[in-house]
C-alpha cells in the first residue's frame, strides 16, 4: 500500500480548510442532495464529498457508508488532491498502490474509485466529489463529465459557506464564522479545564484615517491589520473582524500573560510598519484581554463584553 505524498501548499491548504469552518460541522442538506445526484446519476452505491485535513478524510457528505472519517493514510482522496484532473482505480485489487488497503481487503471492499478534487476559490485543493463501487469500472466521457460537473456544485456550496464565514474585504473570520468556531472551542476549554485567553481590538483614530485619505486608504488600514494578525499570532489562535475597526482574537491554551505577550509582539510589527509604509498616519489599537473563567464566562459573548469593556477603558484614557 502506498500512503498518499503531501501537497507543497499543504500549509496554505489547511489554512484555507480551516478557514471555512465547516471540519465535524452537522449534515447539510445543500451538499447530501449532490452525492445523492452522483450516486443515482453514475450509478454507484457510494458517493462522497470528502474533505482531507493533517490526519483524516473526513466527510462533509456521505451516501451509501456508515462511516465520517477514516485516517489519510489510507484515504484514495489524499492521493486524488494531488492532481488536477479526475482520479480513477478502475480495479483497485490490480493497482498495486491500493490492493492490500485496509479499505479495499476489508470494508468497504473498495475496487472502482473516482475522485474530482475540489478547490477553494483561493485554488487550494480541500478534498474531493467521489464514487465508489464494489464492482471493477471505468468511467466513459459523459460519466465523467457529469462528475466534474456535480464537483463544480460542490465547490460553488463549499464557496458560499466561506463567503457567510469570511470577512470579504480582509479574508479573515467574520463575527459569525468567530462565533461559530470559538463557541465550540470555549466549551472544549471548560470541559477539558484548559486555560484560554480573548484580547478585543478596536482601531485609533480610524475614522480620521477615513476622512482624511478617503475610505480605499481606510480599506487598506483593516487589510495590513489583518494581514498583521495573521502573521503574528499563533496557528492555533483564532482572529476575526467583528465589524467595522473592531477586531478579536481567541488564543486557546493561553493565559492572560501569554496573551499580553503576543498583543505586545503585534504592536511591535505595526510599528515597524508604520515605519517603513510612512503614509501619513500610523496604524495604532486599544485593547482588551479577558482571561477565561468557566464560572463567569458561561458564553463568548460573555467574553467579548468584557474584553470591549476593558478595550474602552484604556482607549478613553488616551483621549486629550
């Protein structure tokens, strides 16, 4: 058995996958429809829309199996991702990459796999529309036509979950996909007793910025500072635009000292921006940082009105 090689955009990959807040998320009906569309239309008994993250295949949408997820190792998916056209085993006990696979010698007794690789609308390849059957096939030129064009409906339904979760103008979290993800995340801290941190973030004096260099320059403003926050702050951390100037960051693992730390290294690299850009104003921030407690904080909301109590507080005391 060959084990499927990894992308060399596996780290922007999983970024993008993660991004779109849609890993362990419940059965939808937008993406069931199509795999039921693909095992009715190719006339297979199981059809997926398989995701693939570090360590799994996990699926968003599955028809005809009992199971979620298997381990990427052995997934055909993994291998599918690698290229950009369809992948096909037409007989998988004679291709000798997959015929001693645990899903081939064993449950579900894979023998004709076909896999069309879905893309993010940044390009990163996220998984794939596949078929399996029981029974050794190939695919003629309008069955494979109509896979490719059921993977180009899943990849517009994976785009419009994105674009309700992402923030158009930064690329970054909006508040709901926040919400989303560090609400599942805050009842992991709570459950497990893991420390976790939240810092609120609003802008200074951006409505100058707006007034004074027009709203493309303010624009420009909310994209570095998100840009910035991605770059200083950990894989780990969750960071969202909630609104207008306002931003957040979730730091799971992370006390209050750490936090402080980290809001201190994001300064410094707005300040060597601001610096080096020289455009007239400076790009500067009050904050917030409320350290979780599972006994007051029953809810990120909960955190989020403190942390934008504190922000204002410290915003108010620069004011002349």
């Amino acid at each position: 058995m060959k084990k499927p090689d990894i992308p060399s955009d596996e780290q922007a990959r999983l970024e993008t996958l993660r991004s779109l807040n849609i890993l362990d998320t419940h059965s939808d009906e937008r993406f069931n429809r199509l795999t039921r569309m693909a095992k009715r239309l190719l006339g297979v008994p199981i059809a997926l829309v398989s995701l693939i993250d570090e360590n799994r295949q996990w699926f968003k949408s599955c028809i005809g199996l009992d199971a979620t997820e298997t381990s990427r190792d052995i997934s055909f998916c993994g291998h599918a991702i690698l290229g950009n056209d369809v992948f096909i085993i037409p007989d998988a006990l004679n291709d000798d990459r997959f015929s001693d696979n645990p899903l081939v010698i064993g449950d579900p007794k894979i023998r004709f796999y076909a896999g069309c690789p879905l893309r993010a609308p940044n390009g990163h390849k996220l998984g794939t529309l596949c078929i399996i059957d029981q029974q050794p096939r190939n695919l003629g030129v309008e069955d494979l036509e109509a896979l490719e064009d059921l993977a180009s409906m899943v990849e517009r339904e994976i785009a419009a979950v994105q674009l309700a979760t992402l923030d158009e103008l930064t690329n970054i979290s909006n508040r709901r996909g926040f919400m989303m993800l560090a609400e599942h995340n805050l009842l992991l801290c709570a459950r497990q007793n893991i420390a976790a941190s939240l810092v609120f973030m609003d802008l200074d004096k951006f409505k100058q910025i707006n007034d004074n260099f027009g709203h493309t320059e303010g624009d420009r403003v909310l994209t570095v500072f998100a840009d910035k926050l991605k770059n200083t702050f950990r894989h780990s951390d969750l960071f969202a635009r909630l609104g207008g100037d306002e931003f957040v960051v979730w730091l799971p693992d992370s006390q209050k000292k750490t936090a402080e730390m980290l809001v201190e290294k994001f300064r410094h690299s707005l300040m060597l921006y601001n610096h080096e850009a020289n455009r007239g104003y400076d790009i500067v921030f009050s904050h917030g940082i409320v350290e979780f407690d599972p006994e007051k904080h029953r809810s990120i909301d909960a955190l989020l009105q403190d942390g934008d109590t504190l922000m204002y507080k410290r915003k108010k005391s620069k004011l002349p």
